[in-house]
C-alpha cells in the first residue's frame, strides 16, 4: 500500500494509524490539525493535490459531544463542512476516502443493533454535524468508506479508559451510567479496519460492494457501567488501586449538555463480510490497551 494521507495524526485513531503504518512498512503521510486545517477549503485543495495521495484517511474530527451544544458553528465547521472539502478534492484527485463517523448518528431507540440501512436520527449537535458531513461526503465523492464506530479509547488523548483510571486513582467510590449500552472500540483494532478498507483503494467506483458506509466496532457490547466493570477487574489483576465501590446510576442522575442514545450497539457483520477483517471482542482489546499501559 502506497500513498495514504492520514490527517489527525495527533488523535487516539490518528496517531495508532500512524504506528501501524510504520510497523507495517507502508508509506504514509500524517498531518496534525496545526498542519492542515480541513475547514479551510484552498488548504485542503493544495495539500491533496501537491501530495497526490491515492487514499485519504480523515481521522480528524470535533468530538466534544456536550461543548458541541453551545458551540454548534465549530461542530459543523469541522465535522460536516471539512469532510465535504476533502471528498471533493479526494473527486479530483481521483482519492479513496475513508471517513470515520459516530453511532451517535442513531437516536438509540431501536431494540437490537443497528444496521447500516436503519434510519438516522441524531440526538445532538455532534451527532447531527458528523451526519452532515456523511452526506457531503456522498453528494461529492462515489469512491468513498465511511466507518461508523463507537465508544473509542486508547493510548493517547482522552477517553473513558483513561477516565476510569484516573478515578480509580483518587477515589473510592465511583458512579458510572448503566442504562447506555455501546461497543468498547480500541483504537487499534480500528486502525486495523482502516488498513483492511484502504487496502481496496484500487477498485473502481463500479466495485460498488466495497464503497459505502460501515458499520465498525469492537465486538460484543456493554454498558458504560459495564465497562468500567472490565477496567477495574483488569486494573486490579495487574496490582492497581481500584475504587472500592462501582455505582449503577441511570442517565437521568447524570445529566449533560447533550443527549445520548440510549443504544448505540452496531451490526459490524457487512463490514467483516466486504473486507474479511472482524473486530476483536472488546474484552479482549481492553486487557490488550491495558497491558500496554499498565506497567506495575
């Protein structure tokens, strides 16, 4: 694989697809948002153009769901007129692109997990700017894969793992949220889908089964409360300080600036099918992360 452009080097999935390009051997160039700004339009022409990429990765994105609220014009700014800009420089340049969207696009009130083909109906200024920029994506651009994940963690910038750690470290008590359910995803394992989709850069827009929007994330689901249920019993195998006591409480009790969708379990199974790559359980990616980062 030759010609990949990674841009949000410096986020969790940004900087685990840089990793893995370089353990892979694969040429890629990663661009931070201090390198280029994909709101500006001309900035993204240029930067496409001069590096004639033959597949753009867009791993950067404004994911502070509850700040989204009371700063809508940057969330769109971002999440929807942003990947618009790249699919249409991605269309001249003749560029795969592969876009990473949200379950936060559903409104979480299906019973089992969502497929592709169910309707979308955000909750929430972030979820209603990521679908935005799905659609621009689809208005410009035939050749593009865009994967909806859920729950994101790793090693590097914020997230509920590192959350949970931290807590784990000042108190003893801790209350977490059980009336959400999700799919853990690790960064990694999403790298790897990215790698596996990128690598069907070649195929023509005609190819239409490998083209489309996704479903990827970590298999099996869980609460968050179930989550942090996992964090605490890997944190503690390895010798950490866990809180004494794990709370159940519902989302009322915990209320935030953005609504969530109660379900946000995705049905992954196109994906595995299209790109034979299946996301690990995510039990089983978590005590991988941690393993990476819990050194006693």
């Amino acid at each position: 694989m030759t010609g990949m452009l990674v841009l949000g080097a410096n986020g969790q999935v940004g900087r685990q697809l840089v990793r893995g390009a370089s353990e892979q051997g694969l040429a890629a160039t990663a661009l931070t948002r201090s390198d280029l700004d994909i709101t500006n339009q001309q900035a993204v022409e240029d930067s496409v153009l001069r590096l004639k990429p033959d597949v753009v990765v867009n791993a950067a994105a404004y994911t502070a769901v509850d700040r989204a609220e009371s700063e809508p014009e940057k969330a769109l700014a971002v999440n929807a007129e942003g990947p618009g800009y790249l699919a249409e420089a991605c269309a001249r340049q003749g560029a795969v692109l592969v876009h990473l969207s949200t379950d936060y696009v559903f409104d979480g009130k299906k019973t089992g997990a969502y497929t592709e083909s169910d309707e979308v109906a955000p909750l929430g200024v972030y979820g209603r700017s990521k679908e935005a920029g799905e659609q621009a994506i689809r208005r410009h651009l035939d050749r593009h894969i865009i994967l909806r994940t859920s729950w994101v963690y790793g090693l590097d910038g914020n997230n509920f793992v590192k959350t949970m750690l931290r807590l784990a470290t000042e108190r003893e008590e801790v209350s977490v949220v059980a009336d959400q359910v999700g799919c853990p995803t690790w960064a990694g394992d999403l790298a790897g889908a990215v790698f596996a989709a990128a690598g069907k850069r070649h195929h023509r827009a005609e190819d239409r089964e490998f083209f489309g929007t996704f479903h990827c994330a970590g298999d099996g689901q869980t609460s968050w409360h179930g989550f942090a249920e996992a964090i605490f019993r890997h944190a503690r195998a390895r010798g950490f300080q866990v809180p004494r006591v794990l709370n159940k409480i519902s989302s009322a009790e915990y209320p935030a600036a953005a609504p969530r969708p109660a379900n946000s379990v995705l049905d992954c199974s196109r994906f595995a099918h299209t790109y034979g790559y299946r996301m690990p359980r995510w039990e089983e990616s978590l005590a991988r992360m941690l393993d990476g980062c819990l050194k006693p």
